[in-house]
C-alpha cells in the first residue's frame, strides 16, 4: 500500500526519523534508560505549554487526557461550566456528565468562537444561583469546526468572574501548532494529544495541572484509577509513569522534538500559520465557503463547506482515487463539511499540492471551478504569510 497523502487532523504523517525511532528495540520501564527519556520528554515538551508545571505523559488517546482533567480534579455534583464550540467542546462536558457533574453548557454557533463576555455572563448567572463553576471547561482549537478559540481573553474573563475556578483545556490539537501560555494565561489543566502537532502516532496523552488544580487534587472525589492525575505526578520524579507506557512511542516523541526544537518553536507556530493561510486561500479561490469566522480560523484545520449540489462522498471518492486523505465533517456538520488538517510535519508546500488535487477531485466529481485559481492563491498566500 502506497503511503496515503494524509491531511487529516491527525494522525498526520511522521518524519522518517520519527518512523525509525518506532522500531527501536525496548528498554525496560522501570530502570535508569526510561528514567532518561522521561525527563527529556517531560521538559522538551514545556516550551510548548509555557509552563513551569511537569508535563505528564499517559498512554491513551487525547480522550483519556480530557478524562484525567475530569476525574483527577473534580468531584460528583461540582458545578462546571463547558464552553461549547463543536463537537470536541460537546464531548468534554459529556464527560464531565459521565462523572457526575452538574454540567451547564454555554454553546456558540458552530463556526463561531466562544465570547469572553458571554462566558461571564454564564459564569455570574450560575453564581447567582449559587452555583459558582467549580471548572471551566473550554477547547482551545476546536478540530470540528476549525475554529480557535481566544484562550487568553477567555481564561481572563473567567479568572475576573471567577478567580477560583479552575480552568480544564482541550488542547489536543493546538498545543505545538500555535502559542499557548499556560502559565501566563492561569490555565489550571492543558491536554494534549500524541498524533496532532507532535508527529508521532497517536496513544499519548500529555497534561499538565497547575498549583491550584493538584490543591483541588486533594478532595475531589469522583471514581479514578487509571486516569488518576495524582498517580501519574507522583511516578514522574522517578522516571516512571504508575503503568506500562507506550515505551515505543516515548522514543517517537523524542525523535520529534529534537526536529522540533532545530526548528525553533516559532518557526513551528509560523509554519503553522503559513500552512492555514495557505489552505484558507486556495479553498476560498476555488469558490469554496470557509466554515470559520475568518477572525478564529485555526492554523492547525481548514474546515469549509460541501457545495450544495454535490455529496461529499462523491469528492470524497475522487480525492481518494488521488491517494489525497482529507476528514469530512463531525456530528451535526456530517456530510456538509470538509476539513483539511495542516499541523504537524507539513510544509507550505504540501498543502499546495493538496489543494491542487482538491481542485481536481472536485472537477471530477462536477463542482464548478475555476482552473488554476485555488493553486495559484494558495501559493501566493504561502509565500505572503
Ligand atoms: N479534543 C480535540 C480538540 C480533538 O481534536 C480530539 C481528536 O481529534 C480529541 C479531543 C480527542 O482525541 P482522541 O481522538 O485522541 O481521543
């Protein structure tokens, strides 16, 4: 099987010496070599959050991370508010739910960021009730839709309404691909995710909690094991995670932040932005709706509308006949939506090419477009950015 053109918001592909550092042959978990590559990951991953906190490293998907916010911190019948987006912003209160919070959710139009303002308002209208948000939950990129959310203002809206709140990020698919001040911001929790903008397959989780969360630590009470966020702290000054780590792909992730720290963490977050304004111009050229509020659009995922008179499995089938992997939409926005993703190992250049099989798939599958037009504009915003 040839290897897909794979833009879809993650897995993204890996770079070769990523794939090499996945046939390593193991090292024991609990002896002085994975004590080493701990450390080194922990700290190389820091400049990333911009924090002081450790980061933690659990095996499981970015899921398990949003779980281990939950349950490490919260307990049965806490007030939370979720800050709603999309689809991922939708599935963190679900899991709060599951857990026994007493979820309030503040929805903005799918497309749309969330306003500073009106999470105020939530926030004072449930302390009003006296029902003061224990947690905030907010995604930081949500990958449904394709939309950033304005984290800084958000977190000091919430800290003004509410200054001891803790503040649990979903930031599975922006930590890496665009800046995140964890520490200046008084974010309280931020997930990430292995196979988004770190360039390793996916069953990584990484957290990190600030003071105030692990002084919530002490009396949360809702059921934890696995996902237990105090277990994962205690193990990291030995070197150690409480269970049996992914240990491949520890090595993966090393791999991929030396890449990453020869780039420089702002050149990563530039080429990211290069990459977004690359896809943004090249979909609007062809004729294209972008879904986003141009003001939110995420550089990590472009997501923009199917045409009307067209199914998307139709262009589906031609960009697949083209090796071209894109993801189409996510719950509500199933079948209306498409979604390019550009955070990881990708380049300018690759979304160029991506667009230009995009314009031939959708010719193919009778959408009416301008030949040249989505290429040419792509290229050009590649080159301004
Ligand atoms: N949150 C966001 C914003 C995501 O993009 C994703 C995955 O796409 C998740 C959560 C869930 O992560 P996973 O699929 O790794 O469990």
């Amino acid at each position: 099987m040839p290897p897909q053109n794979l833009r879809i918001p993650g897995p993204t592909p890996l770079p070769d010496s990523v794939r090499e550092a996945g046939s390593r042959q193991m090292v024991g978990h609990r002896g002085p070599e994975f004590m080493e590559l701990v450390v080194r990951v922990s700290e190389g991953m820091q400049p990333a959050f911009q924090t002081k906190a450790d980061v933690m490293i659990l095996t499981s998907s970015g899921t398990g991370g949003l779980e281990a916010a939950v349950v490490s911190f919260l307990s049965p019948g806490d007030p939370v508010l979720s800050v709603s987006i999309g689809n991922f912003g939708e599935r963190f209160a679900e899991i709060a739910k599951a857990y026994g919070a007493d979820v309030t959710t503040v929805e903005f139009d799918w497309g749309q960021a969330a306003d500073p303002d009106a999470v105020r308002v939530a926030i004072k209208a449930m302390a009003a009730e006296g029902r003061t948000p224990k947690a905030v939950l907010v995604t930081f990129n949500e990958t449904s839709t394709g939309v950033t959310n304005p984290m800084a203002d958000l977190a000091a809206a919430i800290r003004a309404e509410a200054p001891d709140t803790l503040i649990l990020v979903d930031g599975v698919s922006a930590v890496g691909a665009m800046p995140l001040e964890m520490d200046a911001w008084d974010l309280d929790v931020v997930i990430t995710g292995a196979q988004k903008a770190w360039m390793i397959p996916p069953g990584l989780a990484m957290a990190a909690a600030s003071d105030r969360a692990w002084a919530a630590a002490e009396s949360a009470t809702m059921p934890r094991f696995y996902f237990d966020l105090v277990k994962h702290r205690d193990a990291l000054p030995r070197g150690q995670t409480p269970w049996t780590p992914a240990v491949g792909i520890f090595f993966q992730l090393a791999a991929a932040l030396e890449l990453l720290e020869a780039e420089g963490w702002d050149n990563v977050y530039k080429r990211h932005a290069a990459c977004g304004a690359t896809a943004r111009a090249g979909l609007a050229a062809m004729g294209f709706d972008l879904f986003a509020d141009p003001a939110f659009a995420s550089n990590s995922v472009t997501s923009a509308l199917v045409p009307e008179d067209v199914e998307w499995s139709a262009i589906n089938k031609e960009l697949r006949a083209r090796n071209l992997v894109l993801a189409g939409g996510q719950g509500k926005m199933k079948g209306k939506l498409f979604r390019i993703g550009h955070l990881g190992d990708v380049s300018v250049e690759d979304i160029v090419s991506a667009i230009e099989i995009i314009e031939e798939g959708a010719l193919a599958a009778g959408v009416t477009i301008e030949s040249g037009a989505g290429p040419a504009a792509a290229r050009r915003a590649g080159k301004e950015a």
